[in-house]
C-alpha cells in the first residue's frame, strides 16, 4: 500500500510538469485519453492536477495573437492562447516530436528557428 501511496505522489507530481501540444484535434484526443488512463492504471485515480495538454501548432509563434476563429472553434482558441503563453513564460526543458515530419516542417519552426524578427525564440 506504500508504494502505491508513493507512485501515486510522484505521477501526480510528474503531470504538474507535463506540458503538451498537438495541432491536430484526433492525435489530441488519443493522446490525452491515453495519458489519463495510464495515469490511472498507475495510480489507481484521476490526477489530482489535470494534465496541460492543448490543440496548438507547437511551432506557432506565442508572441503573435491568434487569428480570428468562428464561435464554433472557441475552444480551440482558448486552448491556443492558453499554451502561448507558455510557451511565452515557463521555460521547456524536453521537447519530444515525430520524427518522420521533421525533415518535411525544416524551415517551418519560424520563432523556435529563430528566423521571425522580433519575437525571441525559445533557450536551446
């Protein structure tokens, strides 16, 4: 029963720092389903912090506002002004991708490549 009460501590304090950022709103639902129940399988609940896991363009610069989106999209706006800011504000230590895309977004990372003027991108 200990250790349960000690992985329970750890995974909920492992999810306080769990960032993540999917622009495509399927991959984010799996994904966020697929976390929740592993975090549930290990702790045997619900965290007691939920997950930050948003619909964004991880590449998307943080310091542009967002465009304008139909009433229908709301909460994906939200979700998008949310994660800018912080990816604007917390420093991100581990960035995890897929690495079938990356040669194919090459050029694409704009303020994390450091080529948008004005807008400082991320420390590597």
């Amino acid at each position: 029963m200990k250790v349960r009460v000690q992985v329970k501590g750890a995974v909920n304090d492992a999810v306080k720092r769990l960032l993540a950022f999917e622009i495509q709103l399927g991959p984010f639902a799996v994904a966020q389903l697929r976390v929740l129940a592993e975090i549930v399988d290990q702790t045997g609940a619900l965290p007691t912090v939920p997950p930050r896991m948003f619909v964004t363009d991880t590449l998307g610069n943080p310091f542009v506002e967002e465009e304008w989106l139909p009433t229908m999209y709301k909460a994906i706006g939200e979700s998008r002004r949310a994660a800018n800011k912080i990816k604007r504000e917390e420093p991100i230590t581990v960035v995890i991708g897929n690495p079938r895309t990356r040669r194919r977004l090459r050029g694409r990372g704009g303020w994390v490549e450091g080529e948008d003027k004005g807008s400082r991108s991320p420390h590597r």
